[in-house]
C-alpha cells in the first residue's frame, strides 16, 4: 500500500503581537555570529514602527525585495551567492511579507544548502538535503504558502515549485495585527487564492477526509468574510488568517485543479501575479466548478472589485503555445480536476479556447 508521509510545519504562534516574540523564538537556533537574514517586503522600507520590532542583533541583515515580479529562480540563485559570498553560512532565513516572500524565504533557505541552479529543483521532491533553519510571518492571508510544502518560481522554462518535505517552514507566526489596512484589492485576490484552493481541493478526484476537513472548514471562513461580512475588520482580518492556513493544509493532503494550471501559464507568459490569475481563470471555469464561481461572482460583485479582462486578447500564436505547454506540464493537478484519464478531456485546443476567452 502507498501512502504519502508530508511533513507539516512543526512549530507555529498565532496571537495579535506575537509578532514581538520572534527574539525569543530564534535565539536557540542562533549559530554563532552566523547571522539571520530577513527577507522583508519592500512595501515597508518605510514603515520604521514595523522595522523596529524587527530583532536584529550582530551581523543579522534585512533584505528589501520588490514583489512587483513573483519569485525567479535567478533572483533566489542570487540571493543565496551574496549571502554565502558575504558570510559563508546563515543562523537561518526569515520571511515577511505575502506568499511571494514566502516562497523566496523558503527556497533560499533551501538553496543554502543544496548545490546547484533552483532551476535543477523545480518539480516534486528533487531537493537532496534540508535547508538553513527558517521562519515564515505572513503579512497577507490567503496563499497557504505560510504552511505549503512548495516554493512556487518562475525558472527559464516553466513557473513550477520546489514540492519537497523539506520545503516547509521550520516556524511560523500567525499575528492577524500584521495584515492590518493591507490594500482593499490585495485582500481580495489574495484571499480568492484560498477560496479557490479550497473549491479545487474539495472537488477533486484526490480528495479525502483529511483534506476535507481543512478545506470545508478554509471556504466556509472565507464565505463568512467575502459574502457574509459588509465591511473589514479585525475578525475579517482574524478569520481569513485561519482560513490560509486551514486552506494550506487542505492542498497539502490533495491537490489544486484547473484554475492554478492554467493561471501558470499566465504568470509565465505575462507575469500576471497568483492571485490576480487565479481570479481572472476562475471567472470562466463554470464547467468544472459552477457552484465555486457562481459564489466567486457573487464576491467579486459585493466587493466591487474590478477584474481584469482581455488580457490574453493580443497575444501571439507562440504565447498561447508556450502558456498552454506550461499548463499542460502541471499533470499532478490536472489529474486531481479531471482524473487519470484528464489528457482525453483537456486538450491542448480546448485550453487555447480557455485562454481565448480570457
């Protein structure tokens, strides 16, 4: 009998404040004067009430990044030559910020100690060793990536994760006060991210009572702020946190489906970030998932979110072949929508017209 044995994340704090633990939680994991480095969104280079909680002590460094791009391969192989040119080893890598530092603050730390391009780790369990000792402090809710087991980028030829055991967090801190007055269009797609992981997960050929449970549990929070609530607040902010999380655990157990396969190839052809493309593809998927998108409108409709349209409407031959080989490499997901047999249903014409309609 097979059976798959995923790790989770061993350790997490969740509270308003706990954000102003973190010198306590890392000081055991300190080495030496090796330092910690805090990958840090660059929305708050100029949030100095932010940047002073931050613990800094010895050579620890923070280190600004823009999230205008998702995570790239070169930008993470980079980021791990600097630091080792600079100091040699790390205590450790701490993320904050949304699922973009997540996942950069994951697969750094994870290319810390495996040799190599992150080009040659894109797929599922090709890491050969654990990574630096790291922590994940979302400041956006929605992605799962805070408890995932992949670190989604963007390589040369395709937009895929490292999908190892040893991707996940070594520690996470849930504080809601964190993703306090985050822009109102940022909370949304963010936050349709989670819904739509948990519609895929939920209605996949993968699913099971694991899964299940996390995943009812992750849309019924995310109804409850995005369809049941008329305005944000701190619950909204408290609940969707959770709903991430349970969210993330759902997949973890299972698997996406069509919306996350085909918005790979957007992301991939026109940099279209995760959220945004789940949203624009999820609009159009009433044959896999008519009840999903119908509440998905329903969302869409309260919070007067203006989605993006005709994105795809000038593009070439080669753009849409190459989306569509992108797409059609996600198998593990294009199984859990459709089952083994999902070549036969999801042909590369029919996806072409998918895009089309985009």
């Amino acid at each position: 009998m097979k059976f798959r044995n995923f790790p989770m994340v061993p350790r997490v704090i969740y509270g308003r404040g706990s954000f102003d633990d973190v010198s306590e939680i890392i000081a055991p994991k300190r080495k030496g004067d090796a330092p910690f480095i805090f990958f840090v969104d660059d929305v708050f280079a100029q949030q100095e009430t932010l940047l002073r909680r931050i613990p800094l002590q010895q050579k620890d460094k923070i280190i600004f990044i823009n999230t205008t791009d998702e995570p790239k391969t070169k930008q993470v192989d980079r980021l791990r030559d600097a630091l080792k040119a600079e100091f040699g080893t790390v205590s450790g890598v701490i993320g904050i910020g949304g699922g973009s530092i997540m996942d950069l603050a994951k697969a750094v730390g994870l290319m810390m100690t495996n040799e190599g391009s992150s080009v040659q780790y894109q797929g599922w369990d090709l890491l050969k060793a654990p990574g630096v000792y790291r922590v994940g402090i979302p400041t956006l809710s929605g992605t799962g990536a805070e408890v995932s087991r992949t670190a989604v980028l963007t390589g040369p030829e395709k937009k895929l994760g490292l999908n190892s055991d040893y991707t996940t967090f070594d520690q996470v801190v849930l504080d809601p006060s964190l993703t306090k007055n985050a822009p109102k269009n940022q909370r949304f797609f963010t936050g349709m991210d989670c819904y739509i992981h948990c519609v895929e997960s939920l209605n996949g050929t993968y699913l099971n009572a694991f899964s299940k449970s996390y995943g009812e549990k992750s849309q019924e929070m995310c109804e409850q702020v995005f369809l049941h609530k008329s305005a944000w607040d701190d619950e909204s902010d408290e609940a969707l946190m959770m709903a991430s999380w349970h969210g993330g655990m759902s997949i973890a157990y299972s698997q996406v489906g069509v919306a996350h396969a085909v918005s790979y190839g957007l992301a991939f052809v026109l940099g279209t970030h995760h959220g945004v493309g789940n949203s624009i593809v999820f609009n159009y998927l009433e044959e896999y998932y008519p009840a999903g998108v119908e509440k998905f409108h329903d969302m869409v409709h309260k919070w007067n979110i203006d989605l993006p349209r005709n994105i795809c409407a000038h593009c070439t031959d080669e753009q849409f072949n190459t989306m569509i080989n992108v797409s059609l490499g996600m198998a593990p997901l294009w199984e859990n929508a459709l089952g083994k047999n999902w070549r036969d249903v999801m042909t590369a014409a029919k996806l072409r017209r998918l895009y089309e309609r985009m």
